[in-house]
C-alpha cells in the first residue's frame, strides 16, 4: 500500500513555480527544488514524477494564474480598457522582485527553443491562449464600437503581445517601471485606448 502524502502538494508545487520561474528550467537543480519544496525526493517522485513532469505543472500553474487574470479584467464594461488592466495587474501591482522576473511562459521559450523543444513548444501553446484572449477583447471592442481600426482582433493581439513580451524582457534587465508604464501608455495610445 502506498503512503499518504505528507506534505500540501499545491504548496509544494507553488514554490517549484516560483523557483523556475526565477531561475529557469535548466538553472534549477533537484536539490534546489527538494529545499524550496520542503519535500524529500521519494516524494517529489511520487507526486509529481520526475523534474521534467514538475516543470510542467508549473507552467501550467503560472499560464492558468495568468489567464485568470485576463479573464477576470475582461469583465469590465469596456473590453479595450481589459488590455490596460491585465498590465497593471501582471506588471505594475506586483512586487518589484517579482516584475523582474518577466513571464515564466516567455522566458520559458527563450530558454528551451533549443534545449527542449517540447517545453518551449508547450509554453507558446500557452501564450497562445493569451493572445486568444487579448482577440476576444479587441473583437468585442470592435463590436461595441469602442475603439476604431482597420485591423482585425487578431493582428491587434499579435501586436500587443508582441508588446507584452518585450516589456517582459525588459523588466528582467530591471529597467524602471516608469519605463515600462510609458511603453504600456504609447502602444494603447497607438490603439486608441
């Protein structure tokens, strides 16, 4: 009979997730995790499989907590003012420490392109979401008439997380907030929002 989990697994994988998304995938070592974890390796396997299988979790844990995020502030009244809020609560109501450490799905496809395609591959698909959501919102934006333009919702998604992901970059090269509060403010300045 297998022993019963003596340990809060989500609080466990939560600070897996905070450890990769510090460090990344390759930089983090199974004695890193094992301590940060506060878990022993037998159990480490047991619940999660090996640090592979762990990675993905976690990645998904953080691409899920963002798109909370996004789902949440697209309930506002105005689809377009969603884009405004999903940055201040993903980058400018957060700990600096934490702001500096960009986006655990970008950093994930810059890290692993060439080191594991699979992982690289699974937190595009992830990032992918988001921009389906970001076009949900410049569709209903559209509609409503509350922003005008030639483009479609896609190609306005595409531009803002182009956008997104260069300000993720450059948060982890520590450039001021107020730097990124005026990249924020010309590119919706640009969209009309």
């Amino acid at each position: 009979m297998a022993r019963p989990t003596e340990f809060d697994r989500q609080k466990a994988l939560l600070a897996a997730m905070h450890l990769f998304w510090r460090q990344g995938y390759t930089a983090t070592s199974m004695q890193q995790l094992l301590s940060s974890m506060e878990i022993s390796r037998s159990s480490l396997y047991a619940a999660f499989g090996d640090k592979r299988q762990l990675f993905i979790e976690a990645l998904h844990l953080f691409a899920d907590r963002t798109y909370g995020i996004l789902a949440r502030v697209k309930e506002e009244n105005n689809p377009a003012v969603a884009i405004r809020l999903f940055f201040a609560a993903t980058l400018f109501e957060v700990p600096t420490r934490r702001m500096h450490r960009g986006c655990m799905m970008i950093n994930s496809v810059l890290e692993l392109a060439d080191v594991d395609r699979g992982l690289s591959q699974l937190a595009s698909q992830r990032l992918t979401e988001i921009e389906d959501a970001f076009s949900q919102c410049f569709e209903q934006a559209i509609h409503n008439n509350l922003i005008k333009t030639d483009k479609t919702p896609q190609q306005l998604a595409q531009f803002i997380m182009t956008i997104n992901q260069g300000v993720r970059v450059a948060a982890r090269k520590e450039v001021e907030p107020s730097e990124l509060e005026n990249i924020i403010e010309t590119t919706l300045s640009l969209l009309g929002i």
